[in-house]
C-alpha cells in the first residue's frame, strides 16, 4: 500500500510539471545562472554622458520567445535599482528576449502591432555627433542623442522597411554562468519638446534661419542647373546629369536634399510656432512676434516646395506624420497665403528674422503663380510703395550689405561650391529684393489689361538698365517679349527662372532643346520619401 500511495504522489507531482512548462523551474545552488541588466536613461543624453544617464525604478522583463512577449508572458520580471540595475539572481539557461521600460520611454522603438505581433526599429546606439549623421543612412530622426536605428535592409535609407518583429535585445544564458547586458530605453525622438526660456525660442529662430540658407542655395543652384540659367561646367556629374535631364529620376540625391532640408525647416519653425506659448519669460508681445517670424519663414519653406515638387503634404506638429496625403492645390495656397498674412500682421517694423514686407512680397510670387493678378498687383505694389525699399544700382545688390533694394536676405556669404559656381554677381545672394516687385507689378498689369501701370513698372527697371523706356501704346505681345527678356536679364541665377518658363509656357520650347520633356516641370517626389509616407503620389512622368 505504501508502495502505491508513493506511485500515486510521484505521478502527481509530473503533472503538476507538466502544466508549468513555461515557468523556470528551481535549480541547485551549484547549477545557478545570474543576469545584470543596465539600463539606460537616453532622454538625458548629453556629449558628457554618451549613452544618458541609468534609469533608474525600470521595469525589465525577460521572455523566454516572442511569442511570449506578444502574449505578455513574462519569465523573469526585476525592477532597477538606484544604479539602472536590473539583478536576475536565478535563472534558467537558455535565451531570453529583454524588454525594458518605463515612464520616459523603453526599447520597442516605433512598436506596433501587426498580425498578432510587435514590431519596430533595431538600435543599441546613438548618434554622438552631426559629422557622424552625416556620414550614416538617411534617418528622419537623425540628430546628437537620438537612436541610430539599423538599416537593416542596406539600401541608404531607415524607414519602415527596416522594422523587425521585437523584442530586438536578447541573450544566451549559458549554464553556471554570469551574465551582463546593457539596454538602452528612449523614444525615436529623444529630443526634448518645448523651450526652457526667450533664449532658446530665439536659437531655435536663428538656427531654422541658418538651415534656410543652405536650403535657398541648394534651390538656387538646382533651379540654375535645371534650366538654362547655368550650365554644369566641371560641378561633376551628379550636377551635369541634372543639367541634362538624364539623372532626374525618384533616386536623384539633390531632390531628397531639397525635400529634406525643407521640411527639417519646417519641424524646427513648427516647434517654435506650438510651443513658445509656453515659455514663462517672455512677455505676450514678443511670444507673437517669434510665432510671426517662425510662420513666415514657413510659408517661404512652403512656397519653394511646392514650386518644385507640386502639392506638397502640410505639417503642423514637429514631425510629418507617416499617413501624410498631398492636398490639393487651393489648400496648399490658403495654407501658405494664411501663414503669410497672420505673420505679416504681428511682425509690425521689425526686420530681425523676416520683415511684413517680405511676407506681402511672398504673397506676391504666391498670387501671380496662381494667375491671381489682382492681389499679386496689390501685395507687390504695396511692397513698391514701402519707403524703406529702393532700387540701387545694380554692382551694389549683391556686394553692399543691407542695401535699400533687399527685401530679405539670410546670409552675407555665399557658403556652398555649389552656388558659387553658378551664381557670379556679386558675394551674397537674398531671398527676396526689390526688383522682382516691378517686374510682378508689371506682369499683373499686363494680364489685367492696364498696360501704362504695367509700362511704368517695368520702365523702372529699365532706367536702371540705361534702357530706353518702352512706349505706352506698346502691344500687349511686344510688351510681353519684353518683359520675358527683363526677367531673364535681371533675375538670372537667383532662383526663379523654373517657375518663369512655367508660367509663360514657355518651359519646352526653351528647354526642349536641352533634353526637357513637359513631365520635367515638376521634380519626383523621393523614392525614399513615398516609402516612409505611402499616402504620398509620384509625379506625373516619373
């Protein structure tokens, strides 16, 4: 009898291991395998602490498979200590998946579900400095302190072709051993929001203000290039395949460039537009005056975008967001039109980042590409009539700094090769002067039918050319011609030669001879660009 209750007792005790399977069992003293696991804080990184600081009270989890983790399964769970440790005293062999987390962040970067399981980034890192980023793949989230995610795929691009079932930290425990492992935990962006006084809403204006420059060179050059404006000369071939249409496809690197750098402008004015609301040493009137010149200085950013790429999609928060459409193009143009006259109407007289003039003189080149002659006669003429402006001589535009004839100018300096090639006028290049007022003031007239406003306006300029001044009873056609050359004269290499042809459909039979073709009047959109945001179209032609 003895015999069988221990029979008895011996195959309860199997099936009560049976249903535990899934949970470590006790081992001998002697058969012991331990685990530390510290965690790191990135949200506090810094250039003195590499990797941020240890997190500590985290909560980490080892998981003996992914499918246990996308069911919650945990085998092990230990909090840090006041170190960032995590100390698993006993634990089984084997490998486990480590999952870390806690109120400011954890390691599933970009988590999210799909067909029953997790997936997101692989990263163990994080970018240290802008010379490092800038010799990785292109990551939107690419900046000192963030994580620099895997490019798993290789192709020179993070997105969401390079997500992977999580958790993506693991370990082997082997048998008797002690073991080690470092987590970070963050977020994809572990850049700090918002602004902790005046001084930084004004760092951050001024560094938005010093990305711009780079950008209007980069539009510059590529609008020089592109037309007939310049020719590539010895630029090398990635600028003499765009000269002669044949590398201007969805993987031309200067188009990414031009899309990349516009809407990393647009991020940073966009973090000053939502939050310098909150910045407690600031007085209402200059909290105004900051989201003015930020909203400005969008709506600019906004205006070359779409006059390169078409319906380009809006972005209010810090970042795009991955379900991005494109709009169509009146919304675009109110967009754009809103953001410039809100911003015009609390910049008053001041000039430090962008002027009201500025402002009305975008409307104008915003009025007059939508064959909105009215206002683009209204904003440009009252750009004309502002007493501040006035036409100089021509060798002084681009060599005497704050001249009367530049309605905004970011840079004193002409800093790229690029530009330098293509732009030989003088040592700095603005955004914005005085000439291209008359010649859309004339322009407008001409299509409204008042030629001697139109007439008079051009015939300043002309003066300035030492040109004889056109006639009043001109015709419309002639005038016409002679207005197209004043452009072309006047405004060569700064930009605005693309849009020109464009609207006076004119694009083909100039260009055509150089390898145009009428699909070539807007640029692709980005291959890498249309796979992060997937809502987003190609062009038509590419």
């Amino acid at each position: 009898m003895k015999k069988i209750a221990l029979y008895a007792f011996s195959l309860a005790a199997l099936s009560a291991c049976s249903k535990n399977d899934d949970k470590p069992q006790p081992t001998p003293e002697q058969d012991k395998q331990s685990l530390e696991v510290q965690v790191y804080n990135t949200l506090t990184w810094s250039v003195d602490k590499p990797v941020g600081s240890p997190a500590t009270n985290a909560t980490v989890k080892l998981f003996k498979t992914k499918a246990a983790f996308n069911s919650g399964t945990a085998a092990y769970t230990q909090a840090t200590d006041a170190n960032g440790k995590a100390s698993f005293a006993s634990i089984d062999t084997g490998q486990y998946f480590i999952v870390a987390t806690s109120t400011d962040g954890d390691n599933l970067l970009g988590a999210k579900q799909v067909d029953g399981a997790y997936v997101g980034y692989v990263a163990d890192s994080l970018y240290q400095t802008t010379a490092e980023i800038a010799n990785s793949p292109l990551n939107k989230y690419a900046a000192p302190g963030n994580f620099r995610l895997e490019d798993l795929n290789m192709d020179g691009i993070v997105n969401s072709n390079d997500v992977t079932e999580l958790p993506a930290q693991s370990i082997h425990i082997a048998a008797k051993s002690s073991n080690s492992k470092r987590i970070l935990i963050g977020k994809l962006d572990n850049r700090p929001i918002g602004f902790s006084n005046k001084a930084a809403v004004a760092a951050a204006l001024q560094s938005s203000i010093t990305s711009l420059n780079n950008f209007h060179e980069v539009q510059v050059t590529l609008d020089a290039v592109y037309t007939d404006d310049a020719a590539c000369g010895s630029m090398g071939p990635d600028w003499c395949g765009i000269d002669a249409y044949t590398a201007m496809n969805a993987a031309n690197s200067t188009a990414l460039l031009l899309w990349q750098t516009g809407y990393q402008i647009i991020s940073q004015l966009n973090k000053v537009i939502n939050y310098t609301n909150a910045v407690s040493d600031m007085q209402t009137a200059e909290k105004e005056l900051a989201i003015a010149q930020a909203k400005g200085v969008k709506a600019y950013v906004y205006f070359q975008l779409t006059a390169y790429f078409g319906n380009v999609p809006m972005q209010n928060d810090l970042a795009l967001p991955t379900t991005a459409g494109r709009p169509n193009t009146n919304d675009i143009r109110t967009y754009i039109d809103t953001l410039l006259t809100t911003a015009a109407a609390k910049l008053g007289s001041n000039t430090d980042i962008i002027s009201a003039a500025a402002c009305k003189a975008i409307q104008a080149k915003l009025a007059l590409e939508a064959d909105d002659f009215v206002n683009a006669k209204t904003y440009s003429s009252a750009v004309i009539a502002n007493t501040a402006y006035a036409l100089v001589d021509t060798p002084l535009i681009f060599t005497q700094t704050g001249n009367k004839e530049l309605l905004w100018n970011t840079s004193n300096t002409l800093t790229s090769s690029w530009v330098q090639s293509v732009f030989k006028r003088g040592t700095f290049l603005p955004e914005l002067r005085l000439t291209e007022m008359y010649l859309i003031n004339a322009e407008a007239n001409l299509h409204a039918g008042t030629m001697n406003d139109a007439v008079s306006s051009l015939n300043k300029i002309r003066r300035r050319e030492k040109l004889a001044d056109l006639a009043n009873t001109i015709s419309p056609d002639n005038f016409r011609t002679e207005l197209m050359t004043a452009w072309k004269r006047n405004m060569r290499t700064e930009g605005n030669r693309l849009l020109a042809l464009r609207r006076w459909d004119a694009d083909l039979t100039v260009l055509g001879p150089l390898g145009y073709q009428k699909y070539n009047e807007l640029l692709p959109i980005p291959i890498s660009i249309l796979e992060t945001y997937p809502n987003l179209y190609q062009n038509v032609g590419y």
